[in-house]
C-alpha cells in the first residue's frame, strides 16, 4: 500500500521557518499597525523572529514538509 503524502499547508509555509535543528521560528505580529500607539521598546523587541514553544510546534510540525 503507498504512502499517503500530506501537502504542506501554503498559510504555514510563508509563515515559519524551519531551522536545520528542527526548531520552528516565526515572526511577531502586532508589529505595523497602529505603531504610533506602542513604545519604542516594544516595536524594537518585536523586530527579532521568536521560536514557537515545544507544544506548539508539534501541533505545526505536520503543516510544513520540506
């Protein structure tokens, strides 16, 4: 019997990466609108891509195939 292939999920693929070691990382949101209303502090912190927590990313692991 063949093995069932899962398509990658477009939505999830524009959305994480995929480091080499496995981790999941993906971009803060809340970053562009309304910027004038946040701090300084908090537009510069929501520059750097953060990493999905453990559970989370094995909820999302099966979204992205590469």
């Amino acid at each position: 019997m063949k093995k069932i292939k899962h398509k990658t999920k477009k939505a999830a693929q524009k959305r994480f990466k995929i480091t080499k070691s496995g981790k999941i990382m993906l971009r803060h949101s809340h970053r562009s609108h309304q910027a004038h209303c946040k701090t300084t502090k908090q537009k510069r912190q929501l520059r750097h891509s953060g990493q999905l927590s453990s559970a989370m990313a094995k909820r999302h692991k099966y979204t992205i195939h590469r």
